[in-house]
C-alpha cells in the first residue's frame, strides 16, 4: 500500500516537470524509482525529495522564469516607488471646504 502512494507520488512530481524535459527522462526517472524503492521507504521518499528539487530546478533554470519573477518584483517596486512619492506629494493637492 506504501509503494503505491509513494509511486503516485513520485508520477505527481514527475507531472510537475516542464513538458520537454517530462518527455525527454520522465519514463527513465520512472523506471529508476520502480527498480530502487521497492521495500525500501527511506529511499523512496529521498527520490521524491530530489524529484521536488529537480522539477523547481527546471522551471526555475531550465526555462528561466526567474527572469520573469524578477522582472515582475522590479515593476512591483517601481510601481510602489511612484505611488510613494505622489502619495508623499498630495494626489489631488488641498481639497475645498
């Protein structure tokens, strides 16, 4: 019962994977998990853990969304920096009585 929940788990992180690299070594990391966990749960849940790692590594490196990340928290910022200063300055100046 163990095996088939860290199996399916092990297929779920394997999903999480950018498709191209999915395609290129899913079915290779998936024969290598079958034929090194069986009875053996310690290694298992490391193998799901370096699954995690790899598939964050891919998105993150390989297809280079930090790129976006960054570029998305250096609008954010600057966004914050002008509302900032016009928040500082007065919108609307003094409002009539």
């Amino acid at each position: 019962m163990l095996d088939k929940m860290l199996r399916a788990a092990y297929r779920a992180l394997l999903v999480a994977h950018p498709p191209s690299f999915r395609d290129e070594f899913g079915d290779e990391m998936l024969l290598i998990f079958e034929e090194t966990t069986p009875d053996r749960p310690a290694l298992a849940i490391a193998l799901l853990a370096d699954c995690l790692v790899s598939a964050l590594r891919q998105w993150f490196i390989g297809y280079q969304a930090w790129k976006l990340a960054f570029a998305m928290g250096y609008w954010f910022a600057f966004l914050m920096l002008i509302l900032g200063l016009l928040t500082r300055r007065g919108l609307a100046g003094p409002l009539p009585h």
